[in-house]
C-alpha cells in the first residue's frame, strides 16, 4: 500500500467520523448516514489494500 493511498483511507475514515459526530450533534440523520457511509468507503478501501499487499 503506498503512502499515498493510505492518507486518502485515512482521510475518508476521519471526515466519515467528524460528518457523523456533527449529524449527531445536529440530530440530522441525512448527516450521520453520510458520514457512516464515507467512514465504511474509508475502511473497505483500506481493507483492499491490505489483501493486494498480502498477495504481493
């Protein structure tokens, strides 16, 4: 996994958890399912990377 990809993970699991923190604050259900959803994108491709490495 090149460094590269791991902050784009990274980045999309930490915006995930701040858009679904705000969402709870707000009470905004659109929000926290957004944010779950970018977190769960964040983590899947993580997880992907983590499989292509181990097959390298």
């Amino acid at each position: 996994m090149g460094i590269g990809d791991k902050i784009d993970n990274a980045k999309d699991q930490l915006a995930g958890k701040a858009k679904g923190a705000a969402g709870d604050t707000t009470d905004n259900e659109d929000l926290q399912a957004e944010g779950k959803v970018q977190e769960t994108k964040g983590d899947l491709k993580a997880a992907g990377e983590k499989v292509k490495d181990a097959f390298k």
